[in-house]
C-alpha cells in the first residue's frame, strides 16, 4: 500500500525494520529513492525533531562516490524521515552471513571504499558514530574492482547522532553510551566525546570481522563487551601478511591517536593490494561463546532499548529479517571499578566448557577461594613445624630447657 511521505515522496515497499524504524522503497520528484522514516514516538520528541533541522545541512552536503547520498529531510506531522538515494544490491552483513569470511584482497578493497568515505566525512566535520557491516552496502551496479568487488557505500551518517544525543557533564564526558557494543571505540565507553578515530576503530573491527568471521571483542553481554574494548588485547589472526596485521592492530589502538586517520588507511589498504591478491579466506577456530549470565555476575546492567540483528537495508534486493544480534545500543558509561574488572590478556582465550573467563566475576571469586585455600593449607603446615621444633627442644638437655622452650614460645608468638 503506498503511502505519503511529505509532499514531495511515496513510500511503496516495506524494505526492513530496526531500532530507528522503517525503511522504504519509493518515488520522488527525481526517481527511486530509499525513505528511512523514523519511529512515531521519535517523532513526537521535539528535542529530536531540533536536533533533526540542526543536522540537515552537514547532512545533505555528504556527496561522495561511496556514501549513499542524503536527498532530503521530511518533517511533516507524524512522519520524520531521511531520504536517500536507493542502492541496487546488498548490505555488507548480508554478504558477510552468507561467506562467512572473506578473502583478504577482497575484505581491504571494501574497507578501503569506506575509509575513502570516512576521510570525505571526517574532512567536513561529520563523525559517522555507528559503522559496522549493516550500514555498509555493496552496489551491485557499479564496476567490479581489482578485488572483483562491487563498489562500496557507508550509510545511516548522523542517525546514532540524532536519534541518541547523549547528556554531557560538567566534565564534558558523556552519560550515554551511544552505537553498537561491537565496535565501540575504548573513549566512547569511557565517556569520551567521539571524534575521527571512533570510525577508525569501528572500521578496523570490521575488517576483522570481514577476515575472521567475528569481531575482536564480541560475545556474551554487551557490558563486558564493552569491557573488553579497554581492557583486552585483540586475538592474533594467523594466516594473514604481517604489514597488514600490523595496520590492524594500529587502527585498533586504545589511544586514538595512535590510530591512523581514514585517509592513511584507504592508502595503506590499496598500497598493500598485490600483496594480498590471491591469498584465500583465513581459517580462523571461532572463540567459544561466553557463559550466559556472566556479564551480569560483573555488576553490569543489561541493555535497554537494544534492537535484534538485521540489517535496515537501503536496497530492494536484500529482505528485512530480525534475529538475535544487538545493533545499536544507549548504555550508561561504566564506572571505573567495573573497566578495571576485566582481564588484561588476550581477548575470549579458548577455555574448557564451563570456566569462567579470565577476568570475569566468576573467575576472581575462583582465584580468591584458591589464595585462600592457600593460605591456610601453609599456616597449618606452619604451625606443624614449629610445635615439632618445640617437642625437640622440650625433650633435650634439662639445663638449657627453660631457656629453650622462652626461645620457642617466642618464635611461635611471632
């Protein structure tokens, strides 16, 4: 059933649902166009519906060959609604739930599209906020590169922004967190305003993601994902050529400014192109799940307002699907005891089933009963000793007892 939007648009088909809304495909007055229309209750927020004017202008001037183009803004009555250009193809999680890895050469030509984006973006001021595979989309039109991929596209800059505007304290450090807990950057679950290099992280995690087949620091409850992204270091991925090992592990820093900026990585991504050509997907063993429960036991508050999986495409090719996978989520910042909480090693080590993680609630509540084990086993032995050194001395020469036993009852008080 077709449906208005504004004066200028109708909405014809239903494309996918998310934590935002709805995505449409429909007409306007210059062809096919994508219409991300927002929630009816966002609509009724009129902080949101500011927030939506303030950003039109950064918005409609991102006009880049790999970012799908913002036509218009609609606010009209109960309808708030971004209109884009509608893109033939696929999103990248789509691609990626169906390869389940891809080959290197083919995961850095597609990042290498994105950062090229990022770097346009970045240049104007804008801080996308939420890159991850479901705001990437393949155009299946365009010409195949040197990878044999299609030409990739971010999409969705400015929506985490809109829709989540987080308070900041007097500090200047934010209340919320705001994005999806897989590729948060460490200074966002810090309280940290974003800047540049929070998508320079998100993009290196989905690089990751797109040649091991999971993201360096996902599974279990968001919190400890969170967690993780300050405390741990990323799993090495055997298999894959050490310069490019080597950019990944720099683009995933902790420090931000140790990250390179978008435009540095789009040229390293296509310098190290004939390096990569040829080399097939990695064989990668997938970590094991995390326990249900444990990120509760570490005092974490579970998630509210978090959507399922599923990407919200912008492509009539590619249908709507929920499933069980947190994509955008607003958190409060945890505190300092709870970041402090987390293992300091090698992110989700393979474990045998059933024990706790390292760094886990669980895990410190085992160590603690072992030390304290521990030390009663050895104060008993202690004891042992010195009530048999005492029995020697007790039974040896009669004349030198009384000193002996005054030197072991010291010894023993001590």
């Amino acid at each position: 059933m077709a449906r208005k939007i504004g004066s200028r648009y109708t909405a014809h088909q239903l494309l996918g649902r998310g934590s935002a809304g709805s995505v449409w495909l429909g007409d306007g007055p210059e062809g096919p166009v994508a219409i991300k229309l927002l929630r009816e209750d966002l609509a009724a927020d009129q902080e949101l519906v500011g927030r939506f004017v303030q950003e039109r202008t950064a918005l409609l001037g991102l006009e880049h060959p790999h970012i799908v183009t913002v036509r218009d803004l609609v606010v009209d009555g109960n309808d708030l609604a971004l209109v884009m250009d509608a893109v033939r193809g696929t999103d990248l999680r789509t691609r990626l739930d169906s390869a389940h890895r891809l080959a290197p050469a083919a995961a850095a030509a597609i990042v290498a599209d994105i950062a090229d984006a990022l770097a346009f973006a970045h240049k104007a001021g804008v801080v996308h906020r939420d890159v991850k595979p479901e705001n990437i989309l393949l155009d299946m039109s365009g010409t195949p590169g040197r990878a044999g991929e299609h030409p990739a596209l971010l999409t969705d800059f400015g929506v985490a922004k809109l829709i989540d505007s987080p308070r900041s304290t007097p500090t200047g450090r934010s209340t919320k967190i705001i994005g999806t807990p897989d590729y948060c950057a460490p200074e966002i679950v810090e309280g940290l305003p974003p800047r540049a290099a929070v998508d320079i992280y998100a993009l290196a995690t989905v690089l990751y993601e797109l040649l091991a087949g999971f993201t360096p620091f996902g599974g279990g409850h968001p919190g400890a994902i969170l967690r993780r992204h300050v405390t741990e270091t990323v799993v090495p991925l055997p298999g894959i050529p050490e310069e490019l090992w080597q950019l990944l592990l720099q683009c995933l820093a902790k420090a931000p400014a140790s990250r390179l900026r978008a435009s540095e990585l789009a040229e390293r991504l296509r310098e190290m192109a004939p390096l990569l050509d040829g080399l097939p997907a990695l064989e990668v063993d997938e970590p094991q799940p995390e326990p249900a429960g444990e990120g509760e036991a570490a005092g974490e508050e579970p998630v509210t307002g978090a959507a399922p999986r599923g990407a919200v495409s912008l492509v009539p090719t590619a249908p709507g699907k929920d499933s069980g996978r947190d994509t955008h989520t607003s958190m409060r910042v945890p505190g300092v005891d709870e970041l402090s909480g987390g293992a300091h090693g090698t992110a989700r080590v393979p474990r045998a089933p059933g024990a706790p993680r390292p760094g886990s609630a669980r895990a410190r509540e085992a160590a603690l009963r072992r030390r304290r084990l521990r030390t009663g086993v050895g104060a008993g032995v202690a004891v042992v000793i010195l009530a048999v050194a005492g029995w020697l001395v007790a039974g040896g020469d009669d004349s030198d007892s009384g000193a002996e036993q005054t030197g072991t009852a010291a010894v023993t008080s001590g």
